[in-house]
C-alpha cells in the first residue's frame, strides 16, 4: 500500500504563508483596480488613460522590486533571511490596511505601489525558503500545494470582503467604509497567516560573511552577476523565465483592468475571477501529482503553449462570457506554470546561496512584468480611441494592445527547451 504523502509543520506553515499573501494579490487583480478605476473617474481621469495609469503603477513597483530584490536577497544569505522577509511583510500589510483610507487617485497610486513592493520583495525570501523547507524529492509538490492552497485559502477573506463591498448597505455601511474594512481585513489575514511561519522557520543554509555583511553582500552580488553566466543552465533558465512568465504575470495584474477598460460588467469581473482561484486550487494539485510521474520542464512546456493559446483568445475579447472562459483557462495553468517555474530552480541551484539567486529569478521576473505591462500600457495609451476589425469582431484598442504579448511567450518556449535540454545533458 501506497504511503500517504504527509506534511511536515514546517512545511504546512510554508504552505500558510502563502494562504496568506494570496488574498492580498487576489485584491490587486480584482477590486483593488476596479476601486481605483472609481477614484480616477470621480477626478476626471478620461477612461482611455486609465488602464495605462494603472499599468505605469505596477510597473513602478517591479522596477523598486527588482533593485532591491538581488541586494536584500544576497544580504539575506548572510543569515538575515527571516529579519527581511518580517521586514518586508509589514511594509506590504500595512500598505495595504491604508488603501482604504484615501480617496486621491494618486495618493492612492502611491500607497499602492509601496503595498506591492512589500509584498513581491516578501515572496523572494518565501521563495528561497523552499530549498529549507523541504527536500528535493517532494520540492515540485510542496511549491504546487502552496500555490493550491493559496488559491483557495484567499478565498475565504475575498468573499467576505466582495459581500461587504457589494451589498454595504445589508450591514448598514457607506462604499467607502466597506473597502476600509476590506483592506483591513486582507492586512491581518495576511500577517495572521505569516506568524507561524516566522516561529517555526529558522535559517540552515547561509554563506558566512567574509568582513561586514552589508560589503560582502554586493562583492556576492557582483560575482553572482559576474559568473551567472558561466553556469550556462541557469542563465538560460532565467533568460528563459523572464519572457515566459511576463505574459503570466501580466495577464494575472491585469485581467481586471483590462475588462473594465472593455466596458465589461464589474460585479461579473470579480466572480469571473473568483471562479479562477477555485479551478486555480485543484489543477495546481494536479500539476503537483503530475511533476512525480512527468518531466518537470516538460509540465512547463506545456504551461508555456497554453498561455499562448490564452494570450490569443485574450486578443479578441469583446464579450463577458469569453472573459469567464479567460477566468477558467488562467485558473487551469496559473498554478502550475508558477509553482514549477519555483520548484525548477531550486533544483539546479546550491542551497545555500538561495537567497540571491530567487533575487535574481525577481529581477528576471520583475524586469519582464515590467515591460509586458509597461508594453501593454504604452500600446494602450498610443492606440486610445482605436478600433481594428478583425474577422468581423470590433477590437479597441485595449485588444490590441493585448496582442504584444505573444511574442514573449514564443521566445520563452524557444529559450527554456534550450536550457532544459542543457540541464539534462548536465545532470547525466
């Protein structure tokens, strides 16, 4: 009889963490830019400019993430993984507890970008942990639950807070209370869910410091930058990441944004979107199972030609059932494509130089969100108030501006089969 596969407590609280910040990105592809989208109109802000704004804001954050990511990460090898991760957990928490609190768009703006930088330079050292957390063998199923039960974990707040926004009146509340209370909410979530993570884990592997920690840290930095590209596998991987993972994280930041752009009903973007985090829980169990019986880069291969597929379906998005449709294709492949993408570098790198290399896995992937929604935004802006036919369907501009992206999911497939095929032959 087969042994039942058993969680260890450090990895259920690994795994926690993750139910934890879920909700807060969870947010941010649902009512965080529909509430934004508000405030921009009630200042004026002409609709055709808001999706670009929105765009230019996420792509603020990657760029702050992607400086400090390899800096901190490399610093965080030097046994300060878990000071910086409290660190940067708090900036996000409480960031996003004060969104709710101003009605200025770019106040808002502002407050937003700093939320997202905390919490996407947390996940570096959340990510560098894995390699301490588990082992290799069950490394590819672990980054697989906590992407599942992330999913489906955020759900739990997000219903609480989509109800209050939806229905404030029912409890007796204005708007503007309801998403103070739902940003509140989300914030003591996401550090409820962060607290047994920080008791239990405890650093194992870590380069000690040659002089000072902070001098040693960017000598580290320079070398890693120096040699990461002798070590052909890994820079090809990483190369490889960041134009296959700029479409994913693209499309996730702004799924929202961008059927709100399209005129699309809001109320059906946010249950369209819930719908995904619920397909997004079992599929990323199932890519879990799958990575024990199938080739891992194979698995990614695969996750890589259903973006593509998505990415094109996206393109002639006019109506609110093929958004639906979206929701579900995203929720099949969200979940595999990133926890694989996790899992695969863990493998091929040493573990006690984790920290700065996910640090560098942020840059590659931070630099590509960049540019895919800097991409999107700019094409966005340049296009305003056009309109394409294509087939007999009416594509606007923010359809076209979608269409850039699939050329970055093409030369991500085409790089990572090089790499894969590099590791292999390394390996044997």
């Amino acid at each position: 009889m087969k042994e039942r596969f058993k969680l260890t407590p450090l990895e259920k609280s690994w795994i926690l963490y993750d139910i934890g910040n879920s909700a807060f990105i969870l947010m941010v592809s649902t009512l965080i830019p529909i509430f934004f989208n508000s405030l921009a109109s009630s200042a004026g802000v002409h609709e055709d400019l808001y999706l670009s704004y929105w765009g230019y804001a996420g792509s603020l954050a990657t760029i702050l993430v992607a400086i400090i990511g390899p800096i901190c990460g490399t610093l965080a090898d030097r046994n300060f993984k878990k000071q910086i991760f409290l660190l940067c957990v708090a900036v996000g928490a409480v960031g996003c507890a004060m969104l709710g609190l101003v009605s200025n768009w770019l106040v808002f703006l502002g407050l937003f970008v700093l939320a997202k930088v905390g919490y996407s330079s947390s996940i570096i050292f959340y990510d560098s942990m894995l390699t301490e957390v588990t082992e290799d063998s069950r490394m590819d199923k672990i980054s697989s639950m906590g992407y599942a039960y992330g999913y489906i974990g955020s759900v739990i707040p997000f219903i609480v807070c989509l109800v209050l926004v939806l229905m404030p009146d029912a409890f007796g509340l204005t708007m503007g209370t309801a998403m103070v209370i739902a940003f509140l909410l989300i914030a003591i979530w996401w550090i409820g869910c962060t607290l047994p993570l920080l008791k239990r884990y405890k650093q194992t592997a870590f380069v000690t410091a040659e002089k000072s920690p902070v001098s040693d840290t960017f000598r580290q930095l320079a070398r890693t930058l120096r040699d990461v590209r002798k070590e052909k596998h890994i820079f090809l991987y990483l190369l490889s990441f960041f134009f296959f993972i700029d479409g994913v994280y693209t499309i996730i930041d702004m799924a929202t944004a961008y059927g709100a752009a399209l005129g699309l009903d809001t109320t059906g973007l946010l249950l369209a979107l819930l719908l995904t985090q619920f397909v997004a829980f079992p599929c990323s169990i199932i890519f879990g199972r799958l990575s024990a019986k199938y080739d891992a880069g194979l698995l990614i291969k695969v996750c890589i030609i259903a973006y593509t597929g998505i990415n094109i379906f996206g393109i002639f998005l006019v109506s609110q059932w093929q958004f639906w449709v979206l929701a579900v294709c995203v929720g099949m492949f969200q979940g595999g494509i990133q926890a694989l993408s996790r899992s695969y570098l863990g493998k091929i790198i040493p573990a006690e130089r984790s920290g700065e290399f996910y640090g560098l896995m942020d840059i590659f992937g931070k630099g590509a969100s960049f540019v895919g929604m800097t991409m999107v935004s700019v094409v966005s802006q340049l296009t305003a108030g056009m309109t394409v036919n294509v087939f007999g369907i009416q594509l606007q501009n923010e359809n076209i501006a979608v269409s850039s992206l699939i050329v970055l999911f093409i030369i991500g497939y085409i790089l990572f089969s090089k790499a894969d095929k590099l590791n292999k032959e390394r390996v044997k």
